[in-house]
C-alpha cells in the first residue's frame, strides 16, 4: 500500500485489549476518521500502520492499520439469530444439498414448516439453496426424505468466530494477518 492510496482504502482493524478482533464476522474495521479520533481520544493503542501519512497544519501521522482498544469489551455471551449468522453457522453450505453458495444465493429453511408450528428459531432454521428450499416446500423433512446434514443448534459467539476466520473479507492489509489467523499453524518458507 503506498503513501499515495486513496484514505477511503485504508480501514483500521480494531482488536479488543487481549488483541483479538472484536468480531471476524463482519471484521472489526473503522473507518481513517474513526481510528485517528480513537488515537486522539486515547482509547486506542496502534499496533500497526500504513505506509499513507496524514497531515494537518500542525500534525502529520501515519495512518493506522491495526488498532487495540485500552479497555476490554466483554464478548457477547449468545449471538444474535440474524439471517448472516445462520449462514455462518451452516459455513454458506445448503444443509440438504451440501454445496456453499454465496450469500445471496442462500435462504434459510425451517425445518419443521411454520405451516405445521414450526418456530423461527436456532433450532428450527437450517441454511438452505434455493432449489433445495423449494423442493422442500412446506413438508416436514420425514415427509420429503431431506433431512438437514446436521441439526440445528444455537451457536456460541466464540463457535460463529471461528466459521469467520474461514470466510476472510475480500480486503486484507498484509499488518491484519498475525492478529485474525493468530492460531493456525506457522509454515517454514
């Protein structure tokens, strides 16, 4: 990343004080303007920085790319139930079918069919492509023969970060790496 990117390509990643991002999905990112209002509100600690230098009439400061917060902040102890988060937690893999699709070409199913009392629940909603929900219809999965490849449960947080560390964002600074794939193993080059 040179010293002439433009600042909308230079997001922060914000890691809490024990410095693991604070979500991986979506990745913990500021905004330039939000990180240098954190580094001059001393809330933050910089770990790492661009190449790109900011100025202003009695300042200059390189831009950071990595971010710890001072303070600690408590992890959530259960996820929201989000649509994202189901697919998350299914790893984008219809749970009939087994292939993964992107985001958008995903829906989810309820296993046991609003229709016939099933709830909008971790429990009752399983990932699901369009064509499998379709062909699933409103039927129960004994009744269609497609049963969910694995039963649907409520997730811890800790269980939904680490399905995102599998899915990383399309933009990753090379300063990001030791701190969101801090535990996979260390290859000799």
């Amino acid at each position: 990343m040179s010293a002439i990117t433009p600042l909308e390509q230079c997001p922060a990643l914000i890691l809490n004080a024990d410095f693991r991002p604070l979500s991986y999905f979506p990745l913990s990112l500021w905004s330039w303007q939000d990180a240098i209002k954190a580094i001059f509100r001393e809330s933050v600690v910089v770990v790492s920085e661009y190449e790109r230098v900011i100025s202003s009439p009695s300042h200059q400061m390189r831009l950071p790319s990595v971010l710890a917060l001072k303070e600690y902040v408590p992890m959530e102890r259960a996820p929201a139930f989000t649509r994202f988060n189901v697919f998350l937690r299914d790893g984008f893999e219809c749970q009939y079918c087994g292939d993964t699709f992107r985001t958008q070409e995903l829906t989810f199913d309820h296993v046991i069919p609003r229709s016939r009392g099933g709830r909008t629940t971790w429990d009752n909603i399983v990932t699901a492509c369009q064509g499998c929900n379709l062909a699933k219809g409103s039927m129960t999965p004994r009744e269609c023969g497609m049963f969910p490849m694995t039963d649907p449960i409520q997730p811890s947080i800790f269980e939904l970060q680490e399905n995102g560390r599998r899915f990383p964002p399309n933009f990753l600074h090379r300063s990001w790496g030791d701190f969101l794939y801090w535990d996979t193993e260390l290859v000799d080059q």
